[in-house]
C-alpha cells in the first residue's frame, strides 16, 4: 500500500505535545485524544436522535453503492461515531454485525442508551484498539477523525486499518472539504 500525502500547514504548539495545524487539532498519544475527544464531546453534547430522512438519503447518496452489494452479516467498524447517524443508517438499511469504537466517555453512555444490545460499543482509543485486537471488519468508516491525526498517526491509522481489515474490505475516510 503507498500513499503519497502532502501536508501543507503553520505548526503552533499546545500544551502536553499536541500541535494545531490548520484549525484542527492534530494530538500524538492516546491519552491526549482521550482528554481532546472528552472536551469535543462536552462541547457538542452527547445526545443522539433518531436519524432523519435527510441523513438517510445522504448516506444513500454517499454510501448506499458500496454497501448494497454487501452481506447483511458484514462486519463494519464505525470510528468515532458522534451522533451516530451512520450507525443508524447501518441498522435501517439491516446490517446487523456493527461495531462502534469511541474515546469520550460521556458518548459510550448515550451509545449504550440509545442502541442497547443492538451493537457492539468498544470504549477504547481506536488506534490502541486497531493495534491489539485480532477483530477484523469487511468496512472501517471514520467519518470528520482523520483531520485530528498528524502525519506519522495518521499512516499509522492506515496501517492499523489495512491490517484489521479482510480480504477485499474497504476504509471509508470522510473528512471535511474546504470546497464544501
């Protein structure tokens, strides 16, 4: 696997090593995204709603070629869900092997709460997960995660991904566009 990325940015330096780059926040050890990612939920909240009909013709628009031609059975690891849309999407559309790895803590309460049994919830920084679990996934979607990782973490999450996926599974990266 090759991919040539080129990174273009201003370096300011933050406390306990993390770096700003470009109005994202880019952060080196898992204990710093843990305390990163618990502030970002705080922030926006950690209630999840019920997805509406625009979330699911987005998803539709978006992601419904790839996952038609799909087993039911497929297992999908969501990074990072939020508020969990794509989770939803995943159930409505009848997929039934979902798994979901979060940091913020607050959000694995209201993931538990909201979906119950009906997914798996892993509470655990997903490149410490990707690095130690044997799991493997037919998808791995992280949709608005990637633009966090600095260079060397983020050819690390691509690593950790290619490893952990199976034979002919895809990685769906979903970042914002400035274009947008």
């Amino acid at each position: 696997m090759y991919l040539d990325i080129r990174l273009c940015y201003k370096n300011r330096s933050m406390p306990g090593g993390s770096e700003v780059k470009s109005g994202a926040v880019h952060v080196r050890r898992s204990e710093d995204r843990r305390v990163l990612f618990e502030g970002y939920a705080g922030t926006l909240g950690t209630r999840i709603s019920t997805i509406s009909i625009f979330g699911i013709r987005y998803f539709e628009k978006n992601y419904g070629g790839i996952l038609s031609s799909m087993s039911k059975n497929s297992r999908i690891l969501e990074v990072g869900p939020g508020g969990a849309s794509f989770t939803q999407y995943l159930l409505y559309k009848g997929f039934k092997d979902i798994t979901v790895c979060e940091i913020a803590d607050d959000n694995i309460q209201s993931l538990n709460a909201f979906f119950g049994d009906r997914i798996r919830v892993i509470h655990q920084d997903v490149m410490d997960y990707l690095e130690s679990s044997s799991d493997t996934f037919d998808v791995i979607y992280a949709a608005q995660f990637i633009e966090h990782l600095n260079h060397d973490d983020f050819m690390t999450f691509l690593g950790h991904c290619h490893r952990s996926l199976e034979e002919d599974g895809s990685i769906i990266l979903e970042t914002i566009n400035c274009a947008n």
